[in-house]
C-alpha cells in the first residue's frame, strides 16, 4: 500500500503483471499525457491506499486490458531510482475470463498480444524502452515462467 518509510518519505506502490494469454505476452499501448509519443507497457499501476498489492495487481489487469485472472506469481520488487516508487512485479498465464476495459477518463490504451521472443528482440533493439517491462521479463524468464 502506499505509505511512508522509515525515514518518513512517502512511498507510492505500483504493480505490473507479465500476463500470458492464449501462448502469447499481454502488452498495453497507452498514449501518455504529456507525451508525444505512445508507450508500450506491462499492464499495471498504482496501488490504492488500503489494497493489499496482489489485489491491486488483479483490479489493475481487469481494469486495463479486460482479463481475469485467479492465480499470481510475485516475481520481484524493486525501487525506482530516484523516486519515492516502488514497484512490485507479477506473473500470470490463469487467465479465467474476460471482461470490457475499465479504464479511466485520461487512458487511452489498446492491448496487444504479442510473441515473447518478439517482446524480447523489441526491447534489446530499443523499440519498447520501459525498464519495467524488461525487468518483468528476465525475472519471468529466470524462473522459468517464459
């Protein structure tokens, strides 16, 4: 949840989730305001104040691309240099149904399935440079969830 350390700073916690349906990598193309540019994204985002992570991480995925899951897999967390967030990375292939997008009046985001080695080889090339995402993957990968 989002917090303060102990050194009183405010912590505001996020999760993302390496979403794997039908055999292939469930990715978020948001255009961003402030942005000129569209990015391309593990579902995810913030934690609400009193909502354990794992519930936030499965409101998160209904929420952005419409898939249900059961069933989560932590794989790590990590803080963001510089910044008072902390993100928590999940994995998931149980996906148990679908449902329409909940997304807020700013989101704009169309999700994509995509091939993992495909992911990998558009993160290696920079053409998706979100380090969470690539972070999501290795660690998917080092356990062998990928």
């Amino acid at each position: 949840m989002n917090g303060f350390d102990p050194m009183n700073k405010l912590v505001i916690r996020g999760v993302k989730i390496v979403a794997i349906y039908k055999g292939k990598l469930v990715i978020v193309k948001q255009s961003r305001a402030g942005k000129n540019q569209q990015t391309y994204e593990l579902p995810g985002g913030r934690v609400e104040h009193s909502e354990e992570l794992v519930c936030g991480a499965i409101r998160e995925l209904k929420e952005e691309t419409g898939l249900i899951t059961d069933h989560l897999i932590e794989l790590g967390t990590y803080n963001v240099p510089a910044s008072p967030i902390t993100i928590t990375l999940y994995f998931t292939n149980s996906i148990v149904g679908e449902a329409n997008q909940m997304l807020d009046a700013d989101e704009d985001i169309e999700v994509l399935y995509v091939d993992i080695q495909e992911a990998f080889n558009k993160i290696a090339n920079a053409t998706w440079n979100d380090p969470r995402l690539g972070i999501g993957l290795i660690l998917a990968r080092s356990q062998r969830l990928i």
